[in-house]
C-alpha cells in the first residue's frame, strides 16, 4: 500500500507543477500581446518568445511523466 501512495503522491506533486508551468506560459503570451499591442516589441518582447518553447518542452516533459506513473499505479 505504501507504493501506491507514494505513486499517487508524485502524480499529484506534477499535476500542480504542470499547473504552475501552463500559468507561467499564460501569462508570458499575455506580456507579449501586451507588449504588441503598445507596439513596444523590444527585448523583452523576444525573450517572451523565446521562453515559450522552453516552456512547452517543460510541459511535454512533466506530461510524460505523469503518464509513466498512472501506467506504474496500473501495475500495482
């Protein structure tokens, strides 16, 4: 029984990273709509755009993660 909340607790530690992840990326897509439409696009529009593909790197891989571990609590 220990494996299985250990399993359950791990799921649950990256669905609310996940969640912390898909808010950073919200929020860098609404600085950057910000920024275009004050047609300030600068430096800090760009690295906007270069942090989302980071992010969604990130996402893809916490994902995964979880996958793994909903397939490792059907075994148990």
């Amino acid at each position: 029984m220990a494996k299985i909340d250990e399993v359950k607790a791990r799921i649950d530690w990256l669905k609310e990273l996940f969640k912390v992840v898909v808010t950073v990326m919200v929020a860098d897509v609404a600085g950057m709509a910000k920024l275009y439409l004050d047609n300030t696009v600068d430096v800090l529009f760009y690295m906007g755009g270069l942090l989302l593909p980071f992010l969604v790197f990130v996402c893809m891989n916490i994902s995964r993660k979880i996958e793994r571990h909903f397939h490792e609590l059907e075994g148990l």
